[in-house]
C-alpha cells in the first residue's frame, strides 16, 4: 500500500538535539577553526538531510497517488494541508542548507573567537528555522500514522464492489466466494472493519469490497468524512453489486431497499456497471423481473458462482499483456 511504508517523522525539538549534539562530537575531535567549521557542517547536513528525507519518503500527490487513495487520504487528512506541510518542511531544508554554507565562508574569514561567535549564531538561526516548521513536522507525522493503516486496496486490480443494507448477505456473499482469502480491514472512519476478499478469474486477481457504513445506508445519513470516502470508491469500483433481501428479514422492507440501490446506481453513473442480486432466493416466491439481474441463495448456495461470473462478466476487465519484440 503507498502509505504503508511511510517513516516515523521526528519532531523539530528531537532533530535539533540530534544535530547538535552530533555537532559538539565532531567539534572535539578537531581545533581552532576546523572545529567550527566542523561543527557548523555537521548540525547544517544533520538537519537538512533528514528534513529532505522527509519529504522524499512520501509520494508525490500530483503524480503518484491513484485518486482512490488521493480521495481516501483527503477524507481522513486535510491533503492540501499536508502538500503545504511538506512544502515547507523543504524550503526549512534549503533555508539551513544556505545558513551552512554562509556561516562556513564567515568562520573560515575570522579570528577564531570570531569563528565561535559565527557558528553559535549560525546554529542559533538554524533553530529559528526549525522552529518555523514544528507544527508542519507534527501534521506530517500524525497525518502518517492515520494514513499508513489505511487497507491494502488495488487500484490497478479490477474491484467488484458490494452495496446494500446490512444484514441482507453482502459478507456471507463475500465470505463464499473468496473462500477463505478474505480478510478485516480497518478504515479510520467506519465503526465495523471493511471486507476485502479477492478470487481468480483467467489468471486475473479480483479485489472484492464491502464496505459497512459507506455504501448500507442512505446519503443524508453519512457524514462528510464518510461522504468523501464514498467519493473514492467511485474511482475504485469496475463493477457495483447492489444485494437485496426480498423477504424483508434484514430488517428494511424491499420499497425502501430499493430506494437506497437507485441512490447508489445514480452515486455511481453510467460509467460503471450495477447489477441488482437478490439474496434469499429460497426465503420469496418471486420478485418483478425489472428489479433485478439475478436471485441467489448464499446459504443454500445456489447461483451464487453465477452471481460472481455475471460481476466478472460486467467488469470486462483487460490486462495489460506483454507484447514480443518486433510489434508481433
């Protein structure tokens, strides 16, 4: 997953301590200017390197983040608060880079009483510097602890996305057809743990998702952050599939289930397939045919395969396959 392997960011009080106290060792080893000069290098390339480090261990929101993950990124963090956090969090590095190199030509040019002067005022300004930037190191840092736990979803893997009310067999669904393969993840922003089971097809790896709280209940039910969640699932999803329990025994009548599957088809649009299961096949007479695209039994396992062949069917995903040398 792109944020999973996100470094710990160090606070600004921590980075200082670190590159002074480097600093004073290398200083003892050495004399006179050379150990001014010794010490101002040291804390200068101790602060600004990890600072840079910093910002190259995340990726570039503008080019290297899929828009699933850049729109589940901005509904747990403020994104472009983020991008400015490590934008200054750069210029701190550049900033402590020129103070380095204008206080080593001071220090080389002076009397050694003098050199001192110069580097404590160098460090002392190197300080100032990390102190502008504490509260965008602390952005940084909490913005990767909550990010780097997101689950591990594919946007290059084709994802079959589950919608419904609870209770009307999405997990039982997901739990059939990826066997055992399936696994909780956590969201920051849902109550229960989100169901990712993936299966093959033809060599192709599916992703399939269901979503508790995002997707199971009406738009004005959903708070911001959740709204922009579903958001993201709008960039992720090749194919929705929207369960039904005609028998009413998940608790909500079919009028008002159905009412929540034209929300989500129209949430969704025309560009991604939505197909319509109804659930419990074996628990109702019928159903009106315009209502759906397939009936299934979960616990009696009947058409259930045929449910999941119909989604991979309504993907059309197309892998990218290698083509020979010579165009052939």
């Amino acid at each position: 997953m792109i944020f999973e392997g996100l470094p710990t960011t160090p606070r600004s009080e921590e980075l200082v301590d670190k590159a002074f106290s480097r600093a004073a060792r290398a200083g003892r080893a050495k004399r006179g200017h050379e150990a001014q000069e010794s010490m101002l290098r040291t804390a200068g390339n101790v602060l600004s390197d990890n600072l840079e480090n910093v910002v190259v261990s995340w990726p570039d929101f503008g080019f290297d983040v899929d828009p699933f993950y850049y729109e589940l990124a901005d509904a747990i963090v403020d994104v472009d608060r983020l991008r400015q956090a490590l934008s200054q969090v750069m210029w701190a590095s550049r900033q402590i880079e020129d103070l380095r190199d204008e206080y080593t030509t001071k220090v080389r040019n002076s009397d050694v009483d003098t050199a001192r002067k110069h580097r404590k005022q160098a460090f002392a300004r190197m300080a100032d510097v990390m102190d502008q930037i504490e509260d965008d190191l602390r952005y940084i840092g909490d913005s990767r602890d909550q990010l780097k736990v997101l689950p591990d979803i594919r946007p290059d893997e084709p994802a079959i996305v589950i919608a419904g009310y609870p209770n009307v067999g999405k997990s039982s669904f997901v739990n059939r057809v990826t066997r055992a393969s399936n696994e909780i993840a956590e969201y920051p922003f849902t109550t229960r743990g989100v169901q990712i089971g993936h299966f093959e097809r033809d060599h192709v790896r599916y992703q399939i998702v269901d979503t508790p709280g995002l997707l199971d209940r009406p738009e004005e039910d959903r708070n911001d952050i959740e709204r922009q969640a579903v958001s993201a699932l709008e960039h992720l999803a090749d194919v929705v599939v929207f369960v039904l329990d005609p028998s009413g025994d998940c608790g909500y009548p079919l009028d008002v289930q159905l009412e929540l599957r034209e929300e989500v088809r129209e949430l969704f649009g025309d560009a991604v397939p939505f197909l319509t299961v109804a659930n419990k096949h074996d628990r109702f007479e019928a159903v009106r045919a315009e209502s759906v695209d397939a009936t299934m039994s979960v616990t009696e396992d009947e058409n259930v395969e045929d449910v999941l062949d119909m989604a991979v069917e309504a993907a059309a995903f197309e892998p990218d396959l290698p083509t020979r040398d010579g165009g052939e």
